[in-house]
C-alpha cells in the first residue's frame, strides 16, 4: 500500500485512528423560529457524531455533548475538514481512541442568523434560540439516537460566543445540562464590547445610521473590512441584549449614533447578561451543576481573560466548585483547549 492511503509511522502528515466515528444529520424545522424578525431558515440539518462502536452496541445509550458554535460560525462549519489540525468529529475519535474519554455523542446545532452569529438567548429581534435548542432540539436528538435522555448525561460547551452561550444556558434555564464549558466565552462585558462602540458608531455613519442598509451591503460585499465585521457583531450583540420591537433591526443600540455617547439604560441591559457579575447574584443555578469549566488566554485579544478572572473570584467568594485555567495564549486557535475540557465534562456525566 502507498504511504497515501496509510496512517503508518512514516507518514509525514498524522492520519486518522483506526476506528472512527461517523457524522449524521438531524433534520429539524422549528416551530419556534417561525416567523423570525430576521427571515432566517427554520429548516435546518443540524450534524451529529455518532462514536465508532455506535453501530456495533445496538443496546448501548450514551452521554451528549452539545457544542455550541462562536459568532461567524455554526454547527455545519465545526466538522468540515480541515487543511490543518484536527476538525472536531476527528479531535473526540482521537480522545475515544486513546483512552481519554468515553464514547459519546456530540451534537452541533445550526444557530446561524443574518447578523453573523448567535448569543444563545431568546430575543425577539432573532428569534428564541434558547428554548429552540432546549424545547425542540433536545428533545429531537433524544428521540432520534439512543442517547441518556436526561439531564445527568448532558453537557454543553463551546468556545467564545458559543462559550457565553453554555454560561448563559446554565445560568438562565438550569436543570438541562449537568456539566458546562466555557472557553473564553465572553465576560467582562465592560472591557470586551465598549471599545468596539466609537468603531461601529463611525461605520454606521457610511450609511447615515440606516443599520438594514449596512446589513445589507455587508452580505453584498465581496471582501467585508474588519470594521464592518465587529459592527456587524456588535449589531448582533444588540439584538441579543438589548432588541427593542418596532425599532430599526428591531434592536437598540447602547450607544448615540450621532456622539456615541454610551446609552446608560440600554448598557445596564447588556450588563444584566455579563456572567462576570450574574455569577455572583446567580450562584444558585451553578452550584447545581456537577462540572462548571471556565477558561481563557492571558493574552486573549478581547481581553475576556479579566471577565473570565472575575467570574472565578466570584464563584470562590460563592463557594461553587469549578475548574479555572489561564492558559498561554490569545482567543485565536483555542480548540486544542477541548482536548482538556472534553474528557474533564465527560467524567462528570451519567453513563450508559
């Protein structure tokens, strides 16, 4: 055999282990998402792992663990192949084949919207994304692969936009998921999104405040600027924290369009989601979990590694048990951190 088709010691290029997990898709059109602000797709194919001995053990139920996708990205782009490192199906086959965690199933919902991502909450100006995934998807997945359909045996992680969302899950409907991971996810609200305010005040004036005008060339443009990207996220944010019906975008802004003056009663909206400081007035809803992780890098670019150090102060002062890393690194190429926090979650869960 050609070293092309092997995984032998001699290839230069590391190949995939031997027994492999396999990817299938869960179709699903939300009722809950009919008739969102955005238009956005209430059909949609949301991947699913299934561990290599899935087909094997036809008796065997097993642990889920929901990956939630950071803004830009969604379910469908976490297990597209990868011209470098490991996408996320062949990272758990790896972990599984070593011995690092037990066989699991792993879910990577679609939760993209034309603001560029999602927060995981429920606003009217995108749609109720929380209860989507808790109302409708999970009780989707269990009905459609032998999983442990019930709380103990669930987890939920990501990373950035997708890490705030396992926080904001845990915090705001607890009693889903039993174990949680956050990688960099956004904390620290005041030191994370204000900077952005000046950027996308002055972008927005390209378009004399017309947010739909700007959201539509952005999705027009054949190379969106980097300042156009954080507006667009910032818009996102604001849709997520702060949506306002009847507004444009259905959303309000914490900031003056014309002075960018911060907009004291909508940023203490936005504070009121900030899991640096829920974690000290919700500490109830954590301590019921049975593994909360929480990291990021110490030179993370957006500088959640402050938020991130807040909220372990406050669940030390709370007394809520939790594992906290500040690794080397940025927020950039973060996904070799799953290698620690996946086998972490998967101990704390119910087997099958």
């Amino acid at each position: 055999m050609s070293e092309q088709g092997t995984s032998g010691r001699n290839s230069l290029r590391p190949g995939p282990v031997e027994h492999q997990g396999r990817l299938s898709f869960l179709e699903h059109d939300s009722k809950l998402l009919a008739g969102n602000a955005l238009g956005d797709p209430t059909y949609r194919r949301h991947p699913v792992y299934l561990p290599a001995d899935y087909d094997r053990q036809e008796d065997r139920h097993y642990p889920v663990l929901w990956c939630l996708a950071a803004y830009t990205n969604a379910g469908p782009g976490q297990v597209n192949w990868r011209n470098h490192g490991e996408n996320l199906p062949q990272r758990l086959d790896r972990l599984i084949a070593a011995g690092d965690m037990p066989p699991v199933i792993v879910v990577f919902p679609d939760c993209y919207t034309s603001l560029g991502g999602n927060q995981y909450v429920n606003t009217s100006a995108m749609g109720a994304y929380a209860d989507y995934l808790i109302e409708e998807l999970i009780p989707a997945v269990d009905g459609a692969f032998r999983t442990i359909p019930e709380p103990a045996a669930r987890a939920v992680f990501g990373k950035s936009s997708g890490g705030f969302g396992a926080l904001h899950l845990s915090l705001s409907h607890p009693g889903h998921w039993a174990a949680v991971a956050s990688h960099a996810g956004d904390a620290g609200f005041d030191r994370v999104y204000l900077r952005d305010f000046p950027l996308a005040a002055s972008v927005l004036d390209g378009f004399d405040g017309n947010l739909e005008a700007f959201v539509r060339a952005f999705w027009r443009a054949k190379r969106p600027s980097g300042s156009h990207f954080h507006t667009l996220m910032t818009l996102c944010l604001a849709a997520s924290y702060s949506p306002e019906p009847g507004a444009p975008l259905g959303l309000r802004l914490p900031f003056d369009l014309e002075t960018c003056q911060l907009d004291e009663a909508v940023w203490q909206r936005w504070l009121a989601f900030d899991p640096a400081r829920r974690a000290a007035r919700e500490a109830e809803a954590l301590a019921e979990l049975s593994g909360l992780w929480i990291d990021a890098g110490s030179r993370d670019q957006y500088f959640i590694q402050f938020g991130t150090r807040q909220m372990h102060r406050a669940l030390n002062d709370a007394g809520i048990a939790h594992h906290f890393e500040e690794f080397d690194g940025t927020h950039s190429g973060i996904d070799w951190r799953y290698d620690h926090s996946l086998p972490w979650l998967s101990q704390r869960l119910k087997a099958g």
